[in-house]
C-alpha cells in the first residue's frame, strides 16, 4: 500500500483581523502545526509532503493534477476561519476528480464540521492532532477500524457521527521536533517585528491556556490546560535548528509564553549561558511579568519582541469577555522596564467587543499613546468558532452592524498611532538604528498601506470566511 500523505495549506484569500487583505509584504511564516504533524507521520514510516500556498503559488487546476500524478494514502487541509469556505471548495473539486481519496479536515475552524463533510471529507478533527492523524493513518491502511478512532466527526448511517474526544498528550516532549523545510525557513520573515532576522523559524514552548476569554476559542481547542515542554526539550530543539538552519529569530506561538515563572527564568539562563547569539519575541500575560527583574532577564537571554493583550480599557466588555482589566499604572511601567532592556512591546486591543461603550475605541488609543509602545495592533471582534461570544452572539444584527463599522476604523487608528508625534519619532529613533532592517520595512508598509486603502474602498464583505456567513446560528 501507498505510504504517503499530502498536508494542504492554503492562503486566505478575504480580510483578515484588521479588516484589511492579507500581505506578504510584512510577513510570510511556517505552519508550526502541519510541520508537528509530518514529523508524526515520519515516525510510523510515512512520507509526507507540505504544501503551503504561501510560499508557493499553485492552482486548484494544479493541486489536482499533483494529486492525480501520485498514489496518496490520504490529503489533509488546516481550516481556520478565513479559509474555511475555500477550503470546502478545494475539497469539492478534488472530489469531482478523485472520489476515493480520503480526505481529512482539521485546525481552529472545524467545530462545524457539517459544512466540510458536506462538501466531501471524509473525515473532521478536533483539537489537538498528532495522536488523531496517527490513528486516521492507521485506519487508512487498515490497521484500525473507524469505531477505534477519537477526536473525530464523520458521516455514518446518513447522519454525522461524533467520536469521542481525543486524549491530551501529557508530556509534550515526546512529540517529535516538526519537520521543517531549510529553503521555507530561509523564505520565512516577519517585518513586524523591527528587530526580526533571518533565517527565521516558528517555535512552541507550551500548549493551551489556563483563561476562558469569552471571544478566544483556545480554551475549548486545547481543553482549557496549560502545559509546558522541558526547558531542556526547547533548548535541544533550539540548538538543532541552529546548525541546521543558522537560525536568526524565534517567534514563540504559545498562546501564553513563560506563564510558569520558575521555567521563564531557567530558560533565560540557559539562553544566556549557551550564547546562542538569537533574538526571540512572544506574547505573555501581565502576571508572569510581575516578577521583579525579569524583562531584564529576558532582555539579556534575547528577548526582543513582546506581545500584550489589553484587548480594551471598557471595564463592561472586559466583564463580558471574562477578563482582568490591566491597571494603566502596571501597564506604564511594564513598556518602560521593555524598552531599558530593549524589548519591543505591541499592545493588542479588539474594536467592537461586546459590552464596550461609545468612546472605547478612543480611550484605547490614547492608553497606548500614553504607554508608548512601539507597536500597537487594533483587531477587529470576530465571533471565532468554539468561543462563548460565537455561541451568543452568532447572526445577531446588531453584531454585523458593528463588525461593518470597525472595517475602516481599524485602519485609521493603526494610522493615528504610528503617525502620533510621540510614537513617530520614537520608532523613528530606534530604525534609525537599523538602517538595513528600516530600509526593508519602509518598502513593505508601502505596499501593505497601498493594498489596504484598495481593499476598505473596494466591496464590503462581512466576513474574512464566505463559509462561516452561511452557517446557522448554533444552539
């Protein structure tokens, strides 16, 4: 039998967060999570190819006579929420050519799985992969019967039958290291970040969050659990990727990175003693930076991107979406302890949370204008698939009216920020710096500004998924 599977990602082709096209002028990354998936494959003896429309251009006319040309075991494609309709297309299309091969669906946009098997998969995971592509494969050559399998939905008696879940991997340093490309992570970049490098790789050090944010779909996707690798499995990984890449940058993609504090401070002293000459950035809560000289600490270990989510100064809609308010005070002091030890900060807020009053969008502003971070991301509210709000608040009116009103807001207080004397001389001061590094994303923004301005006048759409507008309100 054919021992060969084929991962699928394809690049959204609608709006994204900021209500705005998505550009590979700033930023062009790995699928950390397609990557764990072939290393998993590899294990049992299967071979496997990634294919990633971001950095390679192909057509569905194409896809399908690549599929065509080779026996596959099965094709598996990520969904998240801006690709989720196109997705079921490829899928449609696939089938109408090869209606036997099997094809499976998982990543953050499958909670729905009905639009997806409809379409023509065969089968829809849930969660956390590894051990769940393991078993598919292993029903795929005929090692297990589908009535073993969990953490999957399929059609079955003219209905859609739903295993039961999939177990949690425990201890996640058992998992293999992912399976990375050496031309993809020399491709790979990210001029978000002012202090970004090449060659650039994607890493996580933890999975899941201990939070119930009422409009993140996180908590449901990993099981509302935090667990974290050895400090000792990160390092190994890190100094594999070393000689074999010469990696640059690391961009940590935990949901939460370092919230254990004693780990966050062993693995900044092993940075610093293996003098790994790497810059790394990531996103972290307010609580585990509380901890007295540790943005320091990780200033020294290569620290030099930090994420923050403020999400909103409404003290209503932080109630609705179960959050902490961040006191200014703590905010304040935590950029500036950032910026001695020369981290970066970008504050994240959401326009149009639920809860939030008339002027919320300008107290948001002006709390990031006075914290003087670096960087600061508006995101428009979106009703994720598995979040509480999704389940609320799905196809009320009230709700697409305000998601519309957000569309060009979100641009223009990007431009109201980054053009605010005060942040404009700072991030020009600090380029300054990094005239190389400037001259790039000069260029980048100008194309990313001028794609933008033609996508909010051109048609409106409500949203980044043409999938999603289609679907029923959930019960």
């Amino acid at each position: 039998m054919n021992k060969r599977a084929l991962l699928v990602y394809l690049a959204p082709e609608s709006d994204d967060f900021f209500g705005i096209r998505p550009t590979k002028e700033l930023k062009t990354t790995p699928k950390l999570g397609l990557q764990y998936l072939c290393a998993v494959l590899e294990e049992k003896g299967i071979k496997t190819e990634l294919l990633d429309q971001s950095y390679v251009s192909f057509s569905m006319e194409e896809l399908v006579l690549r599929l065509k040309k080779t026996p596959w075991l099965f094709v598996g494609f990520y969904s998240a929420y801006s690709v989720g309709g196109k997705v079921v297309r490829s899928i449609q299309e696939i089938k109408k050519e090869l209606k036997d091969l099997p094809i499976i669906v998982g990543g953050p946009g499958c909670f729905c799985p009905d639009e997806y098997l409809s379409g023509g998969c065969d089968f829809v995971c849930h969660g956390e992969g590894e051990r769940t592509i393991a078993d598919l494969a292993d029903y795929f050559e005929g090692k297990r019967s589908k009535g073993d399998l969990k953490g999957v939905s399929y059609f079955e008696h003219g209905g859609i039958k739903h295993a039961p879940p999939q177990d949690l991997i425990q201890d996640l340093d058992t998992l293999p290291f992912p399976k990375r490309d050496k031309e993809q992570v020399e491709k790979s970049f990210n001029f978000q970040w002012f202090d970004s490098a090449r060659p650039f790789i994607n890493m996580v050090a933890s999975r899941g969050c201990p939070f119930s944010c009422a409009y993140c779909a996180s908590c449901n996707f990993w099981g509302n659990r935090y667990r974290s690798r050895s400090v000792a499995n990160v390092m190994r990984e890190i100094e594999e990727c070393k000689k074999l890449y010469q990696i640059k940058f690391i961009s940590f993609h935990d949901d939460v990175f370092g919230l254990n504090r004693e780990w966050l401070r062993s693995f900044c002293e092993k940075m610093i003693a293996g003098k790994h000459d790497i810059r790394w950035a990531c996103m972290m809560h307010f609580t585990s930076l509380e901890d007295p000289g540790i943005l320091e600490l990780m200033g020294n270990a290569g620290c030099v991107g930090l994420v923050l989510g403020v999400q909103s100064v409404s003290a209503r809609a932080l109630r609705m979406s179960q959050r902490t308010p961040v006191s200014p005070v703590l905010l304040n002091e935590i950029v500036r302890k950032a910026k001695q030890a020369n981290i970066m900060v970008k504050l994240q807020f959401i326009l149009g949370l639920p809860g939030e009053e008339q002027d919320t969008d300008e107290q948001n502003l002006a709390l990031a204008i006075k914290a003087r971070s670096h960087y600061v991301f508006f995101y428009k509210f979106l009703m994720l698939e598995g979040s509480s709000f999704f389940k609320e608040f799905y196809g009320k009116e009230e709700m697409l009216l305000k998601w519309e009103k957000t569309r060009g807001w979100a641009l223009l207080l990007h431009l109201r920020f980054y053009l605010h004397p005060v942040i404009f001389f700072q991030n020009l001061l600090f380029l300054g710096r990094r005239l190389p590094q400037a001259v790039r994303i000069f260029f980048s923004v100008l194309l990313y500004l001028g794609r933008t301005f033609l996508f909010v006048l051109g048609p409106k759409r409500h949203h980044g998924c043409d999938l999603i507008d289609d679907r029923k309100n959930p019960s």
